[in-house]
C-alpha cells in the first residue's frame, strides 16, 4: 500500500480542529483558563476528564491515559486505523473549513448501500462495494498475481471482491440510529459480525449468483500470510445467514457445456478458468458438493464431469462419495489427477504454461465408472478446447464441449509424472 504523504499528516494534524472534532463527536466542551474541559466519550466519565488545548491542537484524557491530535482522536472515536482516519479525515475537510456548523458530526464517505434496500440488494450492494476495493487494492491484486491469477478479465466477470475494514467507515456510526439498524441488518445477512466487524475482513471475496443475479454465497479467502491461530483461511456465509439455495458459480459454464470440470475449491475453478477452460465450476470445500450442484447439473444437461479435487487426503476420500452421487444423476466421471499432494492451482503455478499443463491433465483424467469407459471421440488437441471454451458466453453451442474432448482416455495413466514441465518456475512466494 502506498505510503501516506508526511506533509499529508502534518497538514490534517495542523488543520483539523480538535475542539471540532471532539465536539462534533458529541462531547460538550467548557472552556477552562486556557483549555476546554469535557467528559470522555472513552470511559465512564462522571467529572470532566477530558482536556481540549486548542492552541496546541491535542486532547488528553487524565483517567484513560490517552490523548493526541485530531486523527489519534477518529482512530480512537471510530474504531479505524491510521491510514482510515487519515481517509476520514481527508474526505471531510469543510468540517475543518467551517466552524458554523455547530451539531456536525464526522461526515462519512459515501455509504456503499441503500438502508432501506432489501437483504438481496444490500448482499448485492456490499459484493458491488468490494469489487471496486479490490480494483484499486495493491495487496489483494498482487494475491491474484501470486496465485496465477491475474487474466485481466477475471475480477470483471465473476465480480470479485476485497473486504478491507473500509466498509464501516462508509456507514453512520453505530451510537445513531441510521447507523445501528444499517448494522443491524447487515448483520442479518451474515456480512458483519456481532462485533460489528466485516465478516470478509481481510479476504478475498468471491461470490456467487443465481440466473437472476442474486448473490446466493459468498467465499471469502484470508489474504494475509500472518494469521493468529485458529483463524479460518476459507470462509462462507454463515449458515443462517445464507438463501435457501447457495447456488452454483458460473452457470454459464454449465449453459455452454454439456462437459464440466469440478474442483473443490474456487481459487482452483478460477485457474482453470484463466487458462482458457471456462467449462468449471467447483464445490464448497471437499464436503461443500451440494444437491445445488446436482440440480443445476439436471437442469442443464451436464452429461460428464471432471473432478479436478486435490490429490491429497482430503480431496482422494471425498471423490467416491461424490462419484456416487454423480453416477446416480446418470451423469460420466472422470478424474483429473494431479501429482501427489497437489490441487488445480498449485500445479498450474508451478507448471507453465498452465494452459498447456492443464490441458494435459484434463486429456489424462481416469474414468471412474464401473463399466467401460465411454467413447470420448473427436478432436485431440487442446488448442481447439481452449478456443471453444474461450467463447464463454452461453451460446448453447452445447455438443462443441464433448465433441471436442480428445480420444486419450485410458483407464490407467498413473501419475502426471511425465507432464511436459518447467519446473524451474516455480513461484518464488511459494504461497498456498
Ligand atoms: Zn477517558
């Protein structure tokens, strides 16, 4: 993140009223020989703790031990950090320029939602609030970078997001009522905390939506390598808080392509997706295949899947389960195996170019079925794939996807040892 200019600072620190800033935070001020003396909104004040000296532009609150300029009392005030109370700050400067305005409070950035918008459209609202975070997000755009993830039209098309804690400082404060029933309700639908912070914080965000555009679940994926223990890296809605149906991500896949590629996680469904396999979808962790799933498969038609799980543990005992109900809904498996311990992304990562190792492992995949593998007839090279399923848009060019499927499919092919590598790329974050 870029660095906050230090002329920046000196100059809100030299500007901004305290005497303002704490008035308009509620606090009534009395003038006291050269200072202003009120209680502290910080504790349970019962005689004035507070000391405001306007000439040196700093509070102190004798019992708390606190004090500082004007942007040390929006950190403390609001619960933000530095770098958002300078923001705060910045945005609000005719608070500064005007002392008239008596009953003003810290004016907010613009909220991101409408109060009065239903859970749908607030869900909605906020995913529109962290896919424009993430545009202009160093951090989260370097994580796509460092997963592969960087096709320039990935974030566009699938809406993808960051929650960076700026979304609380686009609302009205909590202690008015416009700000604690917006909280409320944000709450309800799982995007904040009983704490009162962003469900996502910190992750990126992916969400997922219905024909009609409705967001039905969101994943959220921690971004930070540092995480205290026992924070979850993966995220979904909390249950309660989820529609009635978590839906599929990317219908479209399954409205052009009668052939579809299923891994266990979407950062690997993404990566398949940026090497030109648009043909993928992906279940909610290993125990995240949903009757969703099975529903839209009937729905549109799926007639072979590819399970692209992880080839470790979690993904290897996953897979029969999930080859039984698949079979059940009359549906071709076939399985797409990774070298051992690998999932989608770490093997597209570390061999480049990953259209070209993708695509061998997807005409590698091992037929799961009982009897005889099907046919799989026609073309054999994955260029072709690749060019079909670049036109992603559902065109219901629905046969193109099978007929182009390479005729290689053997029962055993073993391990993808012999995939044509450059192993020397590896990615030097070596992040997971
Ligand atoms: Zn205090």
């Amino acid at each position: 993140m870029a660095r906050i200019p230090e002329n920046e600072i000196e100059r809100l620190k030299n500007e901004v009223s305290v005497e303002r800033l704490v008035e308009s935070s509620g606090v009534t001020l009395k003038k006291s020989g050269k200072n202003f003396l009120g209680k502290c909104p910080f504790h349970d004040d019962a005689e004035p703790s507070l000391v405001v000296t306007s000439s040196k532009n700093l509070w102190h609150c004798f019992a708390c031990q606190i004090g500082g300029g004007p942007i040390d009392w929006v950190i403390k005030m609001h619960g933000v950090s530095f770098r958002h109370a300078v923001e705060l700050l910045k945005s609000d400067l005719p608070l500064t320029a005007s002392r008239a305005v008596k009953d003003g409070t810290v004016r907010k950035l613009p909220p991101p939602v409408v109060f009065d918008a239903d859970d749908a459209s607030l869900r909605l609202q906020v995913v529109g609030y962290y896919h424009e975070t993430l545009k202009t997000a160093p951090e989260a755009l370097a994580y796509l970078k460092s997963r592969g993830l960087d096709h320039p039209e990935l974030i566009d098309t699938f809406k993808l997001g960051f929650a960076n804690r700026t979304l609380g400082l686009r609302l009205p404060h909590k202690n008015r009522v416009a700000g604690s029933q917006i909280r409320a309700r944000l709450q309800k639908t799982g995007l904040l905390r009983d704490t009162g912070h962003e469900y996502f914080n910190g992750s990126l965000v992916v969400p997922v939506f219905d024909e009609s555009g409705n967001v039905t679940e969101i994943y959220g994926r921690k971004i930070t390598g540092k995480l205290r223990d026992g924070t979850p890296k993966h995220l979904y809605l909390p249950k309660e808080c989820r529609a009635a149906s978590r839906g599929v991500w990317n219908l479209a896949a399954l409205a052009a392509s009668r052939e579809i590629i299923l891994t266990e996680a979407l950062i690997d469904a993404m990566t398949f997706w940026c090497a030109g396999y648009r043909n993928v979808t992906s279940s909610y962790g290993t125990s995240g295949f949903t009757d969703d799933h099975i529903a839209a498969f009937k729905k549109y038609g799926t007639q072979r899947v590819l399970i692209a799980y992880d080839r470790d543990a979690g993904g290897d005992g996953a897979v029969p389960d999930l080859v039984e109900k698949l079979t059940a809904a009359g549906i071709e498996c076939f399985r797409i195996q990774f070298p051992k311990g690998m999932d989608a992304n770490e093997y597209a990562v570390k061999v480049l170019p990953a259209a070209k190792s993708l695509g061998v492992a997807i005409r590698k995949a091992v037929w799961l079925g009982k009897s005889l593998p099907p046919a799989r007839t026609g073309g054999k090279a994955p260029e072709r794939e690749i060019e079909i399923r670049e036109a992603h848009a559902p065109q219901a060019k629905q046969d193109a996807p099978l007929e182009a499927m390479p005729a290689t499919m053997s029962v055993d092919t073993g391990s993808l040892a012999d995939v044509p590598a450059r192993i020397d790329s590896v990615s030097p974050l070596g992040l997971t």
